[in-house]
C-alpha cells in the first residue's frame, strides 16, 4: 500500500489540530451552529438522530492491519464497539461525542487515517476495485493513479466549494468491479494498440432522486491527461452547475441537459486550456508514486492447490472456497473476501474484537494488507492458496468464515432510520428478515445482489442491485419500493420500479416470490440477473404484487 511521505503525514496532523480548536471554539459559543456546520461537514461529521456520526476515509479501499487496529481502538474507546462499513471505501461511527472527535482524528492522524472531504460539496473519497493490483484478469493497477487523483483534489482550492458533492472512481481491470457507470466522474484504464495507458472518460453518473449512468465523454486520453481532464471536467461543472437548487445540482443534471455530446464539447474546450496547464502527468511522477507503494514479495510455488486432506473432506471449506475466493494473478496465491453479511447481523458492521481478529490474520496470511469493497466486506489480497485452509479455520473459529460473497445474503444496505437523520425507514431490520428467510436456499438461488437503501439518497445503492430496495414515507409508516434489474458492473443498468410500494412486513415475501419466479424461468446455469435480462423485468414485477394490492 501507499506509503505517506513527511507532507501527507503533517497535513494530516495539521487538519486534526485545526479541528481541535474549531471544536474548542463551538464549544465555548464562539462559533455558531451555522458557522460550525460547514467546519465539522469539512471534517466528516453529521448530526444524526442519537448522536453525531463520524466518517472516515479509506483512499482507494486500502488499510494496513495496524490501521484497523486503530479503528477497533476507536470503536471501543469512543463508540459502542462496532464500525460500519460503507459503500464509498469508508468507515462510520454511529455514537461519537462531538467533544471527543478532536483526540479521535488526531490518534487516527498518527496511522495516517483521516476524514478530510468525508463530506461537503467537494471530490470525496475516490475509489477504486478491492482487487485493484492483484486480480487476474487487471489490465493497469489503478492504485497509483488512484493516489494521483487523490493528492491533485486532497484540499484544493478551486474545487473545495462545488455545486454539490463529486465521487469519483477508477477502474483497471477488464470487470469493472468500481461501480464506474454510477459516479459523477470515472475512467477505465486500459491499453492501446501501441501498448500505452489510455483511460477512457466517464462523467455525469449518479443514483439518488434522479439516477443517471455516466456517459463516455472521452477515449484513448493519454494518462498523462488524467488530472488536466479531470481538472477541465470540473470547471464546465463550475461553471455550468447549478446553484440554485440543491436537488438539481450534480453533474448528471448537467450531462443530462445539455446531453452528452454537448458537454463533451465544452470540456474539450477548456481541455485546451488545461491540458498544458502544471497538472500534466509525466512518467517520472508515475514512478515516484509507485516507488511509495510497499513492495509486496510473493513467493509461492507455480502451482498450488489446496491439497490438505482435511480441506478436501470438507463440504463447508469446499463452498467458501468456491464462493469467497477469487483469483490472483501471481501463481500459488487467491483473493480472500470475509463477509460481513452474517444473517442476523447488520451488514456492513464489524466489532472491535472481530477487526483486531482480521487485523490479525491479515499480518498472519496476507502481508498485513486489507481493502474494503463497495460491497461492505473485507478482503484480503495477498493470501497464499496453501495457507487457505488455515485461514479459513481461523474465520470460522471468529465468527467470519460466512460462505455467501455475491450470494442473496451478502446484501447492501445503509444504516437506515436505525441511525440516519434522512432516511425515511430502517434498512436493517428488513435486511436482516430478508437474510433470514433466503439463508437456507441461498446456495440455490445462486449470485444475487440485493441493496437496500433507507431514502432516496441511495446509499446502498439500490438502483443498481439486482433487486434493489428503497425505504419511503407513506403515512407516518415505513414503506418500501422494489425495484428489479440493476447492475453495477461492465453491463450496468438502473433497476426498473416494480409497481407500488409494498409495506415493511410485506417485503422480505415480495423478494421471496420474485426469487420464487426467477426459479421457475430460469435456463440451466442462468443467473437471475441474466435472466431478467432475457425476459425482462415485468414477470417479476407481477411476481412482487401477486398477493398484497400495495397501497
């Protein structure tokens, strides 16, 4: 991972101690609520309903085991034990005392964790695959170019007062595993014929009130360019953004009225500008940005299977070998995701015990590195496949050894009305009744996401999950849309509405019937979303409502 330099780590420190005398001043009635609000958004805190909420950042979804350490730290020291795991790489607290946050963030500053631009109208974390750099099937490692988009926006004065906030995401692979097609700005790296690192150009995607799927507005840019485009993107989005109304104010509602083509066209004309201009890339700031990233030495025969006799014996390692594995593309070693999807539990949430439990394996079985997905796990990505089944005995002794990653119980959800000030109904008592009724067919089922989202700010990103699930108000009680047919990924699609709204009770029965007719409509081997790609959403539309006329 990438190593931070003496300037990174005083700016860092700085931010903290910065905050700790804003926090000092509110405090005492020298700043406002109004004069604070902006301060404490700039430093990842919101007022939720029990308590202030703490986010913390996790560029491009990297941690280091002593990191985590930090975080479980803070989690049983400053909270009640649990973090929460979001769908943007990053970490939340749900029960912080304001007073407190000062000596969080500066501890958090001394293993080079932060919450700067966690939140306001500013570029936020940007993310990236949690295979970056080791799946098998990468094409450029989108880490270093990662770390370059996140040094060029870390603070910068000309984009630290945006219309709205801006996510950004970086893919490198041939699957796109970055959720690209749904982020205000987003680039595929990939090579030329020439064999030069290009990045093709997406803008103006989004979900929330008005979902969007971001256009291509560039190919075959040199990566050189990555920063000047992404600086020109900005200043059309500036300049053109609206202000007025906050609804109406992310680049998708741009992209979307001036259409694609258009807006392409205007950056292109400030790329004119730009494209010369101090932020133009050369290889040998590539390489000094490469040469910060810890060397990892993988060492494992060629070939390695799992051949341990107790392994081969055993069903339940057989199916989280098949399900939470994937494949590496140094010889003799496997991608290890550890669901934090137990049935019954919050998903997304882990304890203090159970993070120092993964600080501990990642030191023991994958060079003390960790990534945090969109999809709200853990995954480890340098574990040597003979030292599978020593982990996996680990995870399960721990609690963590959960066979599901992709599955109908590995769902997506936010923290919902459980804790949000904005949403509308609680996501995790309906994700942990739809877990519960779909764990003993889940194998069945096969791959299936999923997300549920607490109100139409769709942080679980319910538009694209292949049944996606959205929380709405309906007479002081909580209601739920379903949707069928999103997807994040190379083919991505927003979800289709599948009528009315259904009432909480209803919905874990409303999935459970859809789940029932992907069953009966499938061909051999189909998954369910390539079957409601062949079919169509509208029998499982029908499907959702077959018994209860929703209101």
């Amino acid at each position: 991972m990438y190593q931070h330099d003496a300037f990174d780590r005083s700016l860092i420190a700085a931010r903290a101690e910065q905050f700790r005398d804003q926090v000092a001043r509110y405090l005492s009635g020298a700043l406002s609520e109004d004069e604070f609000k902006p301060l404490r958004l700039q430093n990842g805190i919101y007022i939720e309903r029990h308590a202030p909420m703490l986010r913390i950042a996790i560029p491009y979804g990297v941690l280091d085991s002593r990191q985590l350490r930090a975080l479980a730290h803070v989690a049983r020291a400053h909270d009640r034990g649990v973090v929460h795991f979001t769908t943007r790489q990053n970490v939340q607290y749900n029960w912080i005392r304001l007073e407190e946050t000062p000596d969080i963030l500066a501890g958090l500053a001394e293993v080079g964790l932060h919450a700067i631009q966690t939140s306001g109208s500013c570029i936020r974390n940007i993310t990236t695959d949690a295979f970056a750099g080791v799946a098998a099937d990468e094409i450029v490692d989108p880490r270093p170019y990662a770390e370059l988009l996140r040094q060029w926006s870390t603070l910068h004065p000309e984009f630290f007062a945006l219309a709205r906030k801006f996510k950004v995401a970086i893919n490198g692979a041939a699957e796109d595993r970055a959720a690209t097609a749904v982020h205000d700005l987003a680039f595929d790296l990939y090579r030329n014929d020439a064999g030069d690192v290009v990045v093709r150009v997406k803008a103006g995607g989004g979900q929330g009130r008005t979902p969007r799927l971001a256009a291509v507005i560039r190919e075959d840019l040199p990566w050189q360019h990555l920063l000047t485009y992404s600086e020109a993107v900005l200043r059309v989005y500036n300049r053109y953004g609206r202000r007025d109304n906050i609804y109406k104010a992310r680049i998708k509602i741009l992209v979307d009225a001036l259409g694609a083509d258009a807006f392409a066209r205007e950056v292109e004309a400030e790329f004119a500008h730009t494209g010369t201009g101090p932020a133009l890339l050369d290889q040998a700031t590539l390489d000094a940005i490469v040469a910060r990233f810890r060397p990892v030495t993988l060492d494992a025969p060629a070939a390695a299977p799992v051949t341990d006799l107790a392994a081969a014996a055993s069903s339940d390692f057989q199916t989280w070998l098949h399900r939470n594995t994937a494949p590496h593309r140094a010889p003799g070693h496997a991608i290890v995701t550890l669901s934090l999807k137990v049935p019954g539990a919050a998903p997304g949430d882990a304890s203090d015990t159970e993070l120092e439990t993964i600080a501990a394996l990642a030191d023991r079985y994958s060079q003390g590195e960790l990534r945090v997905s969109h999809h709200q796990n853990i995954v480890l990505p340098y574990v040597r496949r003979a030292d599978l089944h020593a982990l996996w005995q680990e995870a399960v002794a721990a609690g963590l050894a959960e066979a599901n990653i992709g599955l109908s119980t590995d769902i997506i959800a936010c923290p919902g009305g459980d804790f949000c000030a904005l949403a509308n109904a609680k996501s995790i008592p309906l994700a942990k009744a739809i877990q519960l009724m779909l764990a003993p067919r889940a194998e069945e089922v096969g791959p299936l996401r999923i997300n549920i989202s607490g109100c139409i700010n769709a942080c679980a990103h319910h538009h694209v999950g292949h049944i996606g699930i959205l929380g709405v108000d309906k007479r002081d009680e909580e209601w739920f849309q379903i949707l069928v047919g999103g997807r994040s990924d190379n083919a991505a699609a927003l979800g289709s509405l599948a009528g009315k709204a259904v009432h909480r009770d209803a919905v874990p029965d409303a999935v459970s019937r859809i789940v029932d007719r992907y069953l009966a409509l499938r061909t051999p081997g189909e998954n369910f979303i390539d079957t409601v790609g062949r079919l169509g959403a509208d029998p499982f539309k029908d499907a959702a409502h077959r018994v209860e006329e929703a209101a």
